[in-house]
C-alpha cells in the first residue's frame, strides 16, 4: 500500500480503513506529506479572513451544536445587516481581510431575499472582498423558504456577490450517525446533491467531516468516499477539512486524542486523492497540533478567523483569531513555505 501511495495510485475504501486502523503514525504522516508535496510542493496556504454568525437561532438544533438556540432562548442572537456591515467595519479598523466567511443557524423568519441583501452590502461596503458564505445546509433552507429551484438559488447567490462556499454542514453521511445526532438536518444525499447542483452552477466549494463523535472508521470512509466520487464528477471541491468534535454539548464523550486528529487529516489526505487542499483548522484542531498537521498532509491553515463563536461555544479554547503573522511564522517553523490566498487558492500579497 506504501508503494501506491507513494507512486499517486488511488487507494481503496478497505485500504483507508486499514490505514485509520493502523497504529503506524510515523509512516502515515510520512506518506500524507509526500501526497500533500506532490499536489502543493512544500506550501502551505493561509488567508486574511473573518467569520461572521449572522445568527444563533436555529430550527435545526442538532445535538452537537452547542453554538444553536432556539428564538426566545436566553442568549439567542441575530444580527441585522447593519449591524454586520458595523461589525466589519470595526474589525476593518485593525485587521485586514480578503475574506468574509459567514455562516449561522437557520432562522425560523429569515427570508431568501434577506440572505441575498446580506450578501449584497458586504460587497457594496467591502468591494474586493470575497465572500465565502453559506453551508449546503443554509442553502437547501434558502430553496425551501423562497420555494426556487437550487439552480435558481445558486445563481442568484452568486448575482449578489457569493464567491464561493464552506464545507460546512455534512457532518457523517452515514443515516445511523445522522438520525442520531442531527435529525432535523438534510441528509447526507441530499448535501451532495446540494454540492453538486453548487458545482454545476460554477460555484466552488469545500467539504468537511465531523469526527470523534458517535462514529466509527467504517462511517469516516463511507464518507470520503462519498466526496471523493463527487469530486471526479464535478471538480467543484477546493478543500477537505477533517473537523475533530468538541464535546462540550449535549452529545458529550471526550475530545479526540491528537494522534487521532493527525491519522485523520494523513488519511484523508491520501484517500482524496481528487482534492487539492487538506485544511487544518486550528480553532478545532489547536494551534500547535495544526503546526503538526501540517507535516501529516494539511497545506492550508484557516485562517486569521478573528471572532470564533462555533467550536467556542463547543469547549474549544484556543484563541478567537490569529494574526497574519502568527499563522506565517507557524508554517515557516514546521519548515513550509507560507502563502497568502485569496478565495480561490491564488497567491496574493
Ligand atoms: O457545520 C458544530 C461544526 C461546522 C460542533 O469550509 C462542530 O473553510 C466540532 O464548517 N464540534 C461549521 N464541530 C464550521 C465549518 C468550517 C469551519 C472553518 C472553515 C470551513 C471552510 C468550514 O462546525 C458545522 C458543524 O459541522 N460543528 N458543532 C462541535 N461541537
Ligand atoms: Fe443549526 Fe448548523 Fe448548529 Fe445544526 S450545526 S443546529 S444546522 S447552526
């Protein structure tokens, strides 16, 4: 298995169970490295941006969200579009950004066209900023709420200024692990149909896994595998991002350990073998095992962030934001080459 990995043959799902099954750390990470150089030579990828939770309150209320409220609950939140545009402009004030990542519950009231103004005033106030909004999830509520066809949705998102999309929302594909822990939520096919209909309206996305919860290996390759015949459809995927469970909610359990959290982000980087970036996202993940991550197949380290509220709300207890050099001088001392992105993975600055 050493050798196909090491020549870029594709591997199996029974060989990426064999792999998470495997105490062998060292040589995961040898081999995840090796894949992440073939694809990105010895970068690593970062970018100037803020997270933005337009709003807390949620119909959903899946069962490892701790971040979720329902209206009227002490500590629901929801911004106006002012205010968000008055919140950005105050982050201007000491921090640059080239992107907004904006993502929130599903808000019982909250209308298509709300979303699209949104949308429309960061880029009026902000115009070369992109902006990086709305998980599948978001978007099926959209289609539903406005009663259009995902096609319609997503080129109007896109009119108003939608760059590209997180990977948010998908969780585990597998119904047990999702009728257990996020029944409300759409299904796992119905977020790849929901990826996909995004692709084929030119729209970019990412793709990311909830691990460490309820699930076992058998559900974290279906999963990958799921995404990865996707992406030989499509194209349409620019990053995977492994996001480890923070246990601090109703679910609870422990957190992953570390070594679990760097043979996750190896072996997803050699099983999607179709994507070109393995993000490691500090906030979960924390500061120095994303360091270490990025020597076990990550190339892209998300991102100056600013004001974290999801996993935060989860336990996490990292910081809320990183500056622009404190992520380049991680990179530069586990020995990468740190780059500025914009959205879509070009170099900037
Ligand atoms: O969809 C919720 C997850 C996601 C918990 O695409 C939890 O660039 C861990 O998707 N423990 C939102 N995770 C975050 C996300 C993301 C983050 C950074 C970059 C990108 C990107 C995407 O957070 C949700 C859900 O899967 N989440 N609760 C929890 N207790
Ligand atoms: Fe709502 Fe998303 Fe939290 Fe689920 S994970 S409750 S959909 S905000």
């Amino acid at each position: 298995m050493a050798d196909k990995i090491a020549s870029g043959g594709r591997i199996t799902p029974a060989e990426a169970l064999k792999l998470f099954n495997s105490g062998d750390i060292h040589t995961l990470g040898e081999l995840a490295d090796a894949a992440a150089k073939r694809k990105n030579r010895n970068r690593v990828y970062y970018i100037r941006n803020v997270h933005v939770n337009p709003t807390n309150i949620c119909v959903n209320r899946c069962r490892f969200c701790a971040f979720s409220r329902s209206r009227g609950e002490e500590g629901a939140y929801e911004l106006t579009n002012r205010e968000i545009i008055k919140k950005l402009k105050q982050i201007r004030l000491k921090n640059h950004f080239d992107e907004v990542h904006i993502v929130g519950g599903l808000h019982p009231d909250w209308t298509f066209e709300h979303y699209l103004e949104m949308i429309g005033t960061i880029k009026e106030n902000f115009p070369g900023v992109r902006i990086k909004g709305f998980t599948a999830v978001e978007a099926d509520y959209m289609r539903k709420k406005s009663g259009l066809p995902l096609r319609v949705v997503f080129k109007r998102l896109k009119d108003s200024g939608l760059d590209v999309m997180p990977g948010g929302g998908a969780e585990i594909f597998h119904p047990d692990v999702r009728n257990a822990l996020c029944p409300e939520k759409l299904s796992g096919r119905e977020w790849l149909k929901v990826m996909k209909e995004a692709h084929g309206a030119g729209i970019k996305t990412n793709a990311t896994m909830l691990y460490g919860h309820i699930e076992n290996y058998e559900h974290r390759v279906a999963h990958l595998q799921s995404l990865r015949r996707l992406q030989d459809e499509t194209g349409g995927f620019q990053a995977f991002i492994p996001l480890p469970y923070q246990p601090d909610t109703e679910v609870g359990g422990r957190a992953s350990s570390g070594t679990e959290d760097l043979k996750c982000i190896a072996v997803s980087r050699m099983f999607l073998d179709n994507f070109d970036h393995v993000k490691a996202y500090w906030v979960m993940l924390g500061e120095k095992l994303s360091q270490v991550a990025l020597l076990f197949g990550a190339d892209d380290l998300e991102g100056t962030v600013i004001e974290e509220k999801i996993a935060h709300s989860a336990g996490a207890r990292t910081k809320y934001g990183l500056s622009e050099a404190e992520l380049a001088s991680m990179i530069r001392k586990a020995g990468k080459e740190p780059v500025r992105r914009d959205s879509f993975y070009r170099r900037i600055g």
